[in-house]
C-alpha cells in the first residue's frame, strides 16, 4: 500500500516537473514548432488616425489572441505623419511594427525594417501563396522584401457593386427635387447645386466643400484628373498606347477645375473655410446635413457617410445622405473612378529592427492569411454578423446589415482595427468556395442593405447598383502610378515636395480670389511651377510604368 502511494506521488512529481520545465521557456522567442501561445504583447503604430486600443479587448483580437497568444497594443497617428516618423527615426527606436501609409519611404531609407524574405521562407506558407505572385513587385532594389503591402488579389477578382473610391458626391434631396435626373458633367453636377440653394436660400446651406488638409491635400489636386477621365494615378496621368507620364499642375484641366471653385465662391456657394478646416471639421461639416456637394474618395469620406446612414436609418429619412456620381468635364469623356485590378506596393506593414520577436510576429501573420482568419477578418462570426444559405452563400440580413454599419460596434467588435491596414486578401478577392472575401464585395449584401430610397435612385438611373452608374475601368498593368517609390532626395522627390509647397500657396489664392484676378494668379503660378524640375518626375514616372507593365506580364 505505501509502496503504491510512493509510486503515485513520485510520478506526480515528475508530472509536475514536466510542467514546470515546459513552462519556464524564455517569452521573447517562441519555439519554432509555433506550437506556445504563452501571451505577448506587441506595439504596432500606424500612421493615419484612430482610437488606440489592445487587440484583445476586440472579438476579432481576443479570438486571434486566443489562437497565437498574440496582443497588439495599437497606436495611431495624432498630428503629422513626417513629425512622427522623423522622431522614431532620430531615436532609432521604433514600436515593433509600422504601418507608415505615404512615409513609408523615409523607413526604408532609414534601414528600419528588417528583410522578411527568410523569416517568409521558413514560418509564412500562407504569406507565400498570398502575395508569391507579386514577389517581383514587393522586392527592392537588393533582393529584400521589407513589407507586406495590403492588396494582394487572391482567387477571381470580383468588383464591388457599391462605390469605393472617388466621385463627386451630392446629396439625395437634391437629386430627388430635380427629379434624379442622369448627370453626367460637371457643369450639371453644379447646376443642381446652384438651383438647390436658390430654392432654398434661407437653410444655410453649403453648396460646396473642399477637404485640403497637409496630408490630405490630393483630395482637391486629385479631382481634375478624374473629371478628365483618367483613374486615381496620384498626380499624372498615363496615356493608355504610349504609357507616357504627366503631371497635370499646370495642365489646363486643372485650371479649369479651380476656375469652377472661384466662381463658386464668388456666388457664395464655396465654403472658404475648406482651406483651414481639419479633418475632423471637414468630417463633421459633411455630418452636418448641410453641405450639398464635395469630391472625395469613399474611403477618406467614410466616417461621415456612415453616420449619416445610420442616422437615415433611425429616422426613415435619407435626404441627407450622398450618392457617388461619375462627373467628367465632357459628354464625350468616359469615366475611370472605378479602380481596376491592382497591386498597391509602397503601402504595407513592415517589422522594424526594434522588433522583440520577428519569428513570433511572422507567425501571426502567416495564421492571420488563412481563409478562415480572413473570414473572421471581414465577416466575422457566423450566426452573429453573418450566415450562410443552403448552396453555401454568405450573406447578412437587414439586422446585421445595421449592426455590422455602426460605428460602436465596428469598433467593439474589431472590424475597424482588422479589416485593412495588416496582411490580407486584398479588395476584390474571393474565397476557393466562389463567396467574396469581404462583404462589400457580395452580391446578396448590396442587395439586402438597399433601402427604398436606394432602389429608387437605382432604378431612376436604370441600374441594379451603385457602381453600374459608373464606366467599367479600363485595364492598367501599371496601376497605381502613385504606387511607385520616389526615393528621398531624388530630383523627382524634391519636385513632388516644391510642387505640393507651391500648390497649398497659390490653390487657396486661385479659389478665393475676385473672378477678375484668377487668370493673373494662375500666370504667376505656372511660372514658378515651370521653374520647377518636372521632366526629372515625368522621365522616372515613365520608366517605372514601362517596368511595372513589363514585370506585370511575368508575375
């Protein structure tokens, strides 16, 4: 008898011995078996703005907590993005990870991030079938990958059937007091605009509102090569035969869009203010109900349109919300604010050389792209932000249609935190079962989440959605332009910087000034701007399309 009890106690001895030695492994470096989910926490900066939060107190981020033992303590931007950087640089002391958005050059110049190509190779198969396509995109100059961009296209490429990007967005009441006329030219597009204020003069309306704050400036530079017919290219534009680049500065497309703004403004019609809100201002002005028309790209808009979805759907009432239109200087212009398929190669997130544990990171990432992660990424759960039909279609019903639209719960759940900004399937990717990746891409979702005042404006316009109402893009091997990496220094970069001082000083000069004196202004303007090293940009902008429709073909 006490010959068994000894052999029972010795052997829960060495049970609990074993215990103990698995347990006292070191916390920076996880075995390379992946198998410890002993919790970490990381740092992860990203350069635009938001509420700074851990993972784990999100769904999302409890739920892939819970699977790799990984918290991130997330840090956004507060004030400007070079300042910031700069800091991190100067200290060589960064957050374990960066999503450095358009100062991502400034980190690389910098050696701030480590090459990820063997830490793929040994801990990311998933991040190998994600973005191996586009491995002769995402490398430097040395043969290094130094970050994971956000817009690998994985399976068929579906478009979204709402808009995503640009437009010129009017208000609903708008169109419907005009009868939802089928607008197509500017010159329409501020037309309604003019009439709608008249009739109602005493509302203290906005005509127009402009958004042109320091790191958001190409939100009014940007609308001319739309209204031309030329896609999101940053600044140029690309002939579709010869793939020659022109940056439109001093183009007369963009003089004609500011002479538009001037004679807005001398109506009363411009808000002048536009040139010194910030973004928040801007987003609460658009909030507001009180602004009838503005350029934007859905995305930087979205906050605002957002609530005012929300607000519609509370009080049965969507006059106040906005719709996209395709506007262009011509009838005979097609449109191209619908992207085509892309990959976006100077966006990403990098691990920096501050990093405590790339493998452990790496590893996240890798668990982060599988089909399952991605689903939980967008979808969420099922039963709760979504379902599934009989024939295996995701869909939402009108309830999680409305949850799921709620900036509260975006936020709680964790949709606002994991939908971008990290290793994903890109926009316009779907799943091996044919369903989208994301729900703004499912067919069964834009048509549950149209509400009657959708349908109508639809239907006014003879389309099934939103995106219909626009041309189909065009293909580009090269898109974006913008997407291609001046480095610091260059004769290119220092023209890109000369360009934007000397925009954000004459710009508000040429849109507020008496209609008398725009043409002197404009004068003076093209002759500092013709001073300026524009044929360096041109030629490199060039050379690098001519590169990237070649390494396009090989991919």
């Amino acid at each position: 008898m006490t010959s068994k009890r000894f052999g029972i106690i010795s052997l829960v001895m060495v049970m609990m011995a074993s215990m103990i030695t698995a347990c006292s492994g070191s916390s920076d470096k996880e075995p390379a078996s992946g198998d410890s989910k002993e919790k970490v926490t990381f740092t992860y900066f990203n350069a635009t703005a938001g509420r700074d939060i851990n993972t784990n107190e999100t769904r999302i981020g409890k739920v892939l907590e819970d699977q790799t033992g990984v918290n991130w303590k997330l840090e956004h931007l507060v004030g400007d993005s070079n300042t910031k950087i700069g800091t991190f640089i100067a200290s060589n002391d960064y957050p374990d990870v960066i999503v450095p958005d358009g100062t991502i050059d400034k980190l690389l110049d910098a050696g701030a991030f480590i090459p990820l190509n063997d830490l793929i190779d040994k801990y990311g198969p998933n991040i190998k079938r994600v973005y191996g396509p586009y491995y002769n995109l995402m490398k430097a100059e040395d043969g290094n990958i130094y970050f994971l961009p956000f817009s690998a296209v994985v399976g068929d490429y579906l478009s979204a059937p709402n808009i995503e990007q640009g437009a010129f967005w009017i208000q609903r009441r708008v169109l419907k007091e005009a009868g939802y006329p089928k607008i197509k030219t500017l010159d329409e597009y501020l037309a309604l605009i003019r009439n709608y204020t008249k009739k109602h003069a005493d509302e203290g309306l906005t005509g127009y509102l402009a958004l042109t704050t320091q790191d958001r400036f190409y939100a009014l530079t940007n609308a001319p090569m739309h209204l031309a017919g030329y896609p999101n290219d940053g600044g140029t534009i690309i002939d579709m035969k010869t793939h020659q680049a022109t940056d439109y500065g001093d183009k007369d497309i963009t003089k004609r869009y500011l002479k538009e703004l001037n004679q807005l403004n001398a109506e009363g019609l411009f808000d002048k203010s536009s040139f010194v809100d910030n973004y928040d201002q801007y987003l609460a002005k658009l909030t507001s109900g009180k602004v009838l028309g503005f350029f934007d790209y859905r995305w930087q808009a979205g906050q605002a349109l957002n609530n005012l979805q929300e607000a519609s759907k509370r009080s049965g009432n969507d006059d106040l919300e906005y719709v996209g239109l395709p506007v262009v200087y011509d009838r005979n212009i097609k449109d191209q604010y619908l992207d085509p398929s892309s990959f976006v190669n100077n966006r990403g997130i990098g691990i920096t050389v501050s990093a405590k544990d790339p493998v452990r990171i790496i590893k996240f990432f890798n668990n982060l792209l599988t089909d399952e992660n991605q689903v939980l990424s967008n979808w969420g759960i099922k039963g709760e932000t979504y379902d599934v039909d009989k024939n295996g279609r995701f869909y939402r019903t009108k309830e999680q249609i409305k949850k799921t639209g709620e900036d509260a719960f975006r936020d709680s759940f964790g949709f606002k935190y994991f939908e971008y900004s990290w290793p994903r399937y890109g926009n316009g990717s779907s799943l091996p079962d044919g369903n989208s990746a994301s729900p703004g891409r499912q067919p069964e979702v834009a048509r549950m989440s149209y509400t009657e005042g959708d349908k109508k404006l639809l239907k006014a316009n003879g389309v099934e959605s939103f995106s219909q109402m626009f041309s189909a893009p065009d293909e580009r091997p090269w898109f974006p332009a913008w997407s291609i990496q001046v480095a610091q220094g260059s004769p290119a970069q220092i023209f890109q910087q000369k360009k934007g001082d000397l925009q954000r000083k004459y710009f508000p000069r040429l849109v507020l000034s008496a209609p008398a004196q725009f043409d002197a202004i404009w004068n003076e303007y093209t002759t500092e701007f013709n001073k300026l090293d524009v044929k360096a940009f041109e030629e490199l902008i060039t050379k690098e399309v001519a590169k990237k429709v070649k390494t396009v073909g090989k991919k």
